[in-house]
C-alpha cells in the first residue's frame, strides 16, 4: 500500500484539497478529526485537566478555547498537549490503515497538519504540501473568524512553508481560486495513481 502524507500550514488548504479527494472516492484519514474523538475520550479529558487545570474542562468536556490559550502559550505547554494527543492519534491511524490494507486498498492519503513537526512522515511513502501565501491564509481565515493573534502564534509553532515544500514529494499552491484548485487536483489524482501503480499487490 502507498500511504501519502497531506500537509501544509494552517489555513493552507489541507481540508478543502482533501474533501477533493475524498470526492473522488479516495480513501482520506483525517487526524485532525481523530485528534477531536481522541480528546473527546473520558480518559483524556481526565488527563487534560490534570495537566492544564480544571478551568479547561466544562461539564466534562474540554473548553477548546481555554485550552488552546493555556497550550500555545509556550512550546513546553504545546508539547504536554502534543504528548498526550499524538500517540494516540497515531494508533488510531495506524488502525484504520490496517482496515483498509485487510479491504485489499493499495492507497491511502493522511490528511494532517503536523506530518513534519511530529516526524510522521518518515513512516509515510510521499508527501504532499498545500501551500498559500501569508496575507492569503489570513484573508481567509479571518473570514472563518480566526484572530490574527491566534493565527500568528500557531504558525510560530510551525515549521516554515518553505522548509515542507522543500522536503515534500509534491507540492500544490493554492494562492487562486478554488476552481484553479481544481485543476491542480487533477494532476494531482495523475500522480497518486502513477505511485499507486508501483504497488502491485495488497501487502
Ligand atoms: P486548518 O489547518 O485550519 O485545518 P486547512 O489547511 O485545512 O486549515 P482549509 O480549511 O482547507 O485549510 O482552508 C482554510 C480556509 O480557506 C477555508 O475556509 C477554505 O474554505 C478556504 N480556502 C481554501 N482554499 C481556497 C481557495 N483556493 N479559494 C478560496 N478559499 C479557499
């Protein structure tokens, strides 16, 4: 099976290129929807309170918002959060991989934000990255009611566009409109099949 990575920034376009996808009949695992079940998860919530306070969780629940204060306030808090999310979200993953391996599927595309700062890629085949222009992410994202502040501080946390790019197998930019995005679906499609196509049984 080719497993292949989609990445990018914040804001970059890594949802809306895998609802693309997933139109296509694709199979997409999505971690950053993984990373909500997981948090939502008794047993999490219990840790999460224990490690950033009880003010981050309401009627048994994580409040994302304080906790996403409480988190990015310095890379050490980020990296308790990261601690407790990622290992799960990563066996999830690999579960779900598994499944669609036992289906006989020969590929897979991951859609997560973090695919290099965790070092999940090394475990990937290929990777792919979304990207966009400063001013545009924060055009757009001010739309989705993102503060700038907010936006700026999680891009502090994350490795420079340029460095994915310059690592990633393949790379989409995304500065125009959606139906240019579109086109750059297309060839996109062309090459996971042409990977797909040195995949020449389910393992
Ligand atoms: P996050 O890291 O927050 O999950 P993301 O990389 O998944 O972000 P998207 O959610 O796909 O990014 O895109 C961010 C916003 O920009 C969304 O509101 C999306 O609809 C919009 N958007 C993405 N691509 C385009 C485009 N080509 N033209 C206009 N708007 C776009």
């Amino acid at each position: 099976m080719i497993i292949v990575g989609i990445t990018g920034i914040i804001g970059s376009g890594k949802t809306t290129v895998s609802r693309m996808l997933k139109n296509k009949e694709l199979d997409v695992i999505d971690l950053d929807a993984l990373a909500k079940h997981i948090t939502a998860m008794d047993e999490v919530v219990e840790e999460i309170g224990k490690a950033f306070g009880k003010e981050c969780i309401k009627d048994g629940k994580v409040n994302v918002a304080t906790l996403r204060q409480r988190a990015l306030q310095d890379r050490q808090s980020l990296q308790t959060l990261e601690d407790i999310i990622h290992p799960r979200v990563r066996r999830a993953m690999w579960n779900k991989i598994d499944e669609l391996r036992e289906k006989g599927k020969t590929l897979c595309v991951i859609d997560g934000p973090l695919i290099f700062e965790t070092g999940l890629y090394k475990e990937l085949d290929k990777t792919v990255v979304i990207s966009t222009g400063q001013e545009t992410i924060k055009e757009r994202l001010k739309i989705r009611g993102m503060s700038e502040e907010d936006l700026l501080r999680i891009m502090d946390f994350q490795i420079p566009l340029k460095e994915k790019e310059e690592k990633a197998d393949y790379v989409i930019y995304n500065n125009g409109a959606v139906e240019d995005l579109e086109k750059n679906i297309k060839e996109l499609l062309e090459l996971l099949k042409k990977w797909e196509g040195t995949v020449h049984a389910p393992e």
